[in-house]
C-alpha cells in the first residue's frame, strides 16, 4: 500500500482511510486456495465490515466472487442493482413477517432460520405456484439463529413442510472456530452432519473465515468468509496469513511540550512524570470509532517510532506522548499511522481489548475514505 498516494488525500479530514480493494480480492484468493472443492461466497453485511460494501462488493464480484452475504433484507436492496444478475445476495437473518414477497421482487435469497419463516417462505411458495429457493439454517450449538434440535425434529418428521422451497443449502455456523483444538468445533461437525441427515438431501454451509482454517472437513460445498476478507487474522495465535486492508492515518493539529507534573486529558488520568514530553493532539476521536478503550492503552506510529496514546481518549481528539520523534518529522498537518503496517487491525484491537471486527465495523465517517487497487 503506498504511502505517497494517501498523503495528499484528504488534506481537511481529521484522518484518511485508505481501502486497499486489490488486497481484498487477493485475500479471497488465498482463501480459494485453501478449498479443495467448496465455493468461496463472501459476507458483506454491516457495509462489509465499515469498508464499504458499495466499493467491496463489485470489487469481490471482480475477483470471481458470485455469492455474498448480508444480515438484512435492507442490505440486500442496496447492493442488488451494483452487481450483475448472476450474484446472488443471501440475507442471513431471513424474511421478518410480510417481507417475503419484497425478497422474490428483488430476487434477494433468504436464510431461513425458524419454523415460523420456513412456514411464511413455503406459504409464499404455494401461493404462487413455483419453488422458491433459500437457505436453511440449524442451530449447531450457538442458540442465536436457525432450527433448535425440537424444530428440526418437527420437519424430520413432517417434510412436506418444505414443499415449494428450493433447498439450495444446509447451513450453520460455528461459535469457536478462532481457537483451532477448541472442543466446540468438532461437537458443531458432528452435530451439522447429524441435522444435514435428519433432512432433505442439499448442498451444506458451515465455514466463516476461521472455519476455513479448520481443514477440509468444515467446507463442505459453500465457506462464508467475512473478517479474513477484510484482513482481520483468522486464527488465534499464528501469524496472520491475510493481506492488510486498511490504513487509518490521523492527523495532527497542535503540538506542544508539557512539563513533569502536567495533566493530559479528561479526568488528568496521565501526567507527564520524569522529563519534559512533546504531546501531539490528533484529530481522531471515539465519534471516529477510536475506541475509548484506547485511552492510556493504544500505540500510534510514525514509521518505525512508537507514540502512547496518554490521556483518555475525546470525541474529536486524542493526545499522544510523541517524544520519541524527531521535531521535524511531526508537525500540524502530519499524519501518524493509527492502523498501519507497525500496527495492524488486530493489535489496535487488542489493545481496545475487543476483536479485529468491532475495530472496522466502528470506522468513522467522518475520514477521507480513499479507496485504491479498484
Ligand atoms: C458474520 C457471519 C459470517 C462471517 O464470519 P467471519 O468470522 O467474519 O468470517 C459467516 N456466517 C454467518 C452466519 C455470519 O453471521
């Protein structure tokens, strides 16, 4: 990702984002390359994770990628008439009651994740006379969406009530596939292969991002990574075979030094102790998505030179301890790295103390987005 290109972007934000769309296509084929025989979709729900799923969507499209995830039925409206006719748009929290008829009208696929919206779905289906197709998704050991073990005994038992609805998979979804040897992911196969044979023969669904990692078995015909597109490191503990998506660099709007004793920020939760330190205000605050957590906790850059975050962090601002830099290096107008090649997403996340996910899924609106490798 070049440096150069960003610098110049943006001159009034207070930060500049850069998305790097080439670095997402070259992530799904990395994925691609660990599936000996399953489909790579690609989940774009919540704006594709704060990139931006007008921009990310096209650009997957581009790279070979025919079918994509959201979470709602209005994520799905927004991107239908950016892709082409053959990209099918699945809709993972399935029709709210009434929906149905808008999801055939957009041709926008639904996951079905109850009884309840396996009944509208099939009510829909009979009423117009032809098959409708959809996802069926059981609950595997997560309790959030699909058939618990009761509602798919009750369709074991009465499969008409699938008549009129195209099964085009079986899916579910894995609660710990992060953390490779966790018991979980090996209880959720056994129990996805016991569901898959209590129903109706159809093509399977299990593997977000990190259950792509857990090997073949998990793939089986359609793997829904999400995160690991965006460059989030799919497994716990190793090094993170993704490419960087983005660069979210800060710029600074006043400097000053601040004698021993000096407080920094609401509340005076830091003070300058020792020797006299050089402070650089950025532009950047939590209304950006720069977490609070970050306060007295996150680490900025400026090429090799780390710079504290001191202070708690402000809607707009945050302060950071640049002694380390030299004066010329950094003055108004400069930009400091707050996710960049020394800081990746996911160490910004865990020095915020939360995930990968919630870092980018909080990217602010007010940065300069500048998207490049388009
Ligand atoms: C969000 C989501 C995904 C993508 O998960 P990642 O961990 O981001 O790869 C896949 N499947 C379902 C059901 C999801 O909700």
């Amino acid at each position: 990702m070049s440096t150069h290109a960003t610098i110049s972007a943006g001159g009034s934000a207070g930060a500049v984002l850069t998305i790097d769309l080439a670095a997402i296509a070259a992530n799904y084929q990395i994925l691609r390359e660990r599936l000996p025989t399953a489909t790579a979709s690609a989940v774009v729900k919540a704006d594709a994770y704060g990139l931006g799923a007008m921009k990310v969507a096209p650009a997957l499209y581009a790279a070979g990628c025919r079918h994509f995830f959201v979470a709602h039925l209005e994520e799905a409206l927004t991107l239908r008439p950016l892709l082409p006719t053959d990209a099918e748009l699945f809709v993972l929290h399935g029709p709210l009651p009434g929906t149905e008829a808008e999801f055939v009208a957009e041709g926008v696929i639904p996951v079905l994740n109850s009884l309840a919206q396996v009944q509208g779905w099939g009510a829909l289906a009979a009423a117009r006379g032809r098959m409708l197709p959809a996802f069926l998704q059981v609950d595997t050991g997560m309790a959030r969406l699909g058939l618990a073990a009761d509602e798919l005994a009750v369709l074991a038992a009465a499969p008409e009530r699938l008549a009129g609805i195209e099964l085009r998979y079986v899916m579910s979804h894995l609660a710990c596939a992060e953390v490779q040897d966790h018991p979980a992911n090996a209880a959720q196969l056994d129990r996805f292969n016991q569901a898959r044979a209590l129903l109706p023969p159809a093509p399977a669904s299990l593997a977000n991002s990190s259950g792509i990692f857990l090997g073949p078995a998990y793939h089986f015909d359609l793997v829904r990574p999400g995160a690991a597109l965006y460059g989030v490191a799919p497994v716990a503990g190793v090094a993170n075979p993704m490419r960087p998506v983005i660069r979210l660099q800060g710029r600074v709007i006043q400097l000053r030094g601040v004698a021993p004793g000096t407080p920094v920020g609401y509340g005076a939760t830091w003070r300058a102790d020792g020797s006299p330190r050089r402070i650089a205000t950025v532009a950047v605050g939590y209304a950006d998505g720069f977490l609070r957590s970050l306060g007295n906790r996150g680490t900025a850059y400026v090429d090799e030179w780390a710079l504290p975050v001191v202070g708690m962090v402000s809607m707009d601002t945050i302060t950071l301890d640049a002694s380390a830099v030299p004066a010329e290096r950094l003055t108004p107008g400069s930009l400091v790295d707050l996710i960049g090649p020394a800081n990746p997403v996911d160490m910004l996340a865990g020095e915020a103390q939360t995930i990968g996910y919630e870092i980018l899924t909080n990217l602010g609106h007010r940065y300069a987005r500048h998207y490049i490798g388009g």
